[in-house]
C-alpha cells in the first residue's frame, strides 16, 4: 500500500524548498511582491512536484537497474498512480497560478508546464536536456514577476537558469561519475552565476523623500538622517553578496570535490549541494531586488534544506 512518505519520496517532497525562491526573486525584481506572491510560490510548488513524479514515471524502465530503491521500480507506488499525480498536480498549479494571477501569470504557467514535461518525456537524455530545465526555472521566475515589469526580472531568470544548468550538467552523471572537466565548467559557471547575483541593481535600494515634506522638516537632524541612509545603503548594498558568496561557498565547494574525485557519489553530493543550495542564490537574488529582509528569510531555506535531505533524497 502507497504511504504518504513513497509520495513525498516520489515528489522529493523536501526539495521543493528550493522552488518558492524563484517566484519571490521574480516578483521583488519586477517590483510584483504583493499579497498573491506566496499563492503564485505555491503553484510553483505544486508544478515542481508534478515534475519529479513525471520524471519518475518517464524513468521507471532505467530505474529499475540503476536505482531499483527508488518508489515505482521497487513497487511501492505504481506507475498509473505516478503519472496521476503529476497530472493531477500540473492542473493544480496551472489552475492556482490562473486563479490568483490571472491572465498574465497564466500565460507563463502553462508554458512552464508544458516545459516541464517536455523535459522529462522527451529533452533529459538528450544534449538539450540542460538548457530546457533551465528553461523551466527562468520561466519559473518570470511567473513571480508576472504582476510587474517582466523585462526587469529577466536578469534574475537567466541567473537562476544558469545555475540550473549546472546542476542539470552534473546530474547527467549521477549513476557514472564525471570526468574533471565537466565540475571545471560548471564551477566557473557558477562562479558567474553568484558573481551576477553579489551585484546591486543601481537605484533598488534608494528612499524617495517622503510626499509633503517641508524644507524646515528636511533640515532636522540632517546629518543623522543622511547617516543613516548611509549605513541602510550600505548594508542593502552588501547583503546581496554576502548571501552569493554562501551560495558559492556551499556549492562551489562540493564541485570542487567532484574535481578531486569524479565518482558517482560526489557527483550526487555536487547535485544535492546546487539543489539545497539554490535558495541562498534566490535570496541574493531577492535583496538584489530591494527586498532585503525577505532575501535573508529565503536564504534560510538552504540550511533546513540540507537537514531534510538527509531525509529524503533532493535527487
């Protein structure tokens, strides 16, 4: 009989927060954050979810050699009641998606889904594999960003794809092993991706004078004012690096690893760290955009991330 612990083993159930990030990054970079964001991160969710049991299902014959443990090759959930829910799951985030963001948040969600599983049914096992699960993360930004300016959260979509693309790159080489140039090129790439991300958008952090204000109100305590700004600028300034170098630290170091030692298990280790790792990026991301305290609170995700994956596996 199927448990809810072989569903959220099939869904990679801790993984998914890895996932609300992308819309919140979205929304802060398109000026969108607003009451519907957390509704908009949770179809995300919800398509995440339905990709990981799509995937399952579309790898239930080679999983049954290489990872028989897994929940469909080891007959704990069957491979109907797999493609139920990732089907049951996609018309759920598309259908909250729609809901909550209507027409433009629409118009991204169901090109996501249709990315989603167009990767796993057809793109995985080929060389395009890589760039269309990246695809699907930068659409996945983009989904926050729809209640805005979608061109400005671009930046922040083609950095999280990028980083997507590294850790699709390695987990091609979870069951073999890597050779060492291929943890080379994606840990240059991820040092670009977290270079992008430590970088302040010009002007997200300045404080418009206040609507009405006097020139005598204005000259009060002006030094302490600018003082203060100062040290606000500063900090906003700072902390999206602050939080790229942890995304770099954690993931750049478990690559580094896979360049001493290619073997399959630190490929999959490398892959856990990216997967674990990405909402420190999406914080970074999310300060980038303004919102400088809710970046930290996404980045916190990572740590809790890495506890649950000892859990249940992110990959």
């Amino acid at each position: 009989m199927t448990t809810l612990a072989d569903l959220a083993e099939l869904v990679r159930a801790p993984a998914a927060l890895s996932v609300p990030g992308d819309v919140i990054a979205g929304a802060a970079a398109a000026g969108a954050l607003s009451p519907r964001t957390p509704a908009l991160a949770g179809a995300s969710v919800l398509l995440y979810w339905a990709g990981m049991a799509a995937n399952d299902w579309s790898d239930r014959g080679l999983d049954a050699e290489e990872r028989p443990e897994r929940p469909i090759p080891s007959g704990r959930v069957t491979p109907a009641a797999a493609v139920g829910l990732a089907a049951g799951l996609t018309a759920a985030g598309v259908g909250l998606a729609a809901a909550v963001g209507g027409r433009r948040a629409a118009a991204l969600a169901v090109p996501l889904a249709a990315t989603i599983w167009g990767y796993d049914l057809l793109a995985k096992n080929t060389a395009a594999g890589p760039a269309v699960m990246a695809a699907c993360r930068g659409l996945d930004v983009l989904l926050g960003a729809s209640g805005g300016r979608i061109t400005r959260a671009l930046p922040a979509a083609a950095t999280v794809a990028a980083h997507t693309w590294t850790v699709t790159a390695l987990s091609r080489r979870e069951v073999t092993g890597a050779d060492a140039t291929l943890p080379m090129r994606t840990l240059a790439g991820t040092a670009l991706v977290a270079t992008s991300a430590a970088v302040a958008v010009p002007g997200a952090f300045r404080t418009a004078n206040p609507a009405g204000a006097t020139d005598r109100a204005e000259t009060v305590d002006e030094t302490g004012v600018r003082a203060g700004r100062s040290r606000s600028a500063t900090i906003a300034a700072l902390l999206p690096a602050v939080l790229a170098g942890w995304y770099a630290a954690r993931y750049g170091a478990a690559q580094a690893e896979v360049v001493r030692d290619p073997s399959a298990k630190r490929v999959r280790a490398a892959v856990g760290a990216g997967i674990t790792g990405l909402p420190a990026l999406q914080g970074a991301l999310t300060a980038r955009g303004g919102a400088g305290l809710l970046g930290v609170a996404v980045a916190a995700a990572a740590p809790l991330g890495r506890r649950l994956a000892r859990k249940v596996s992110p990959t």
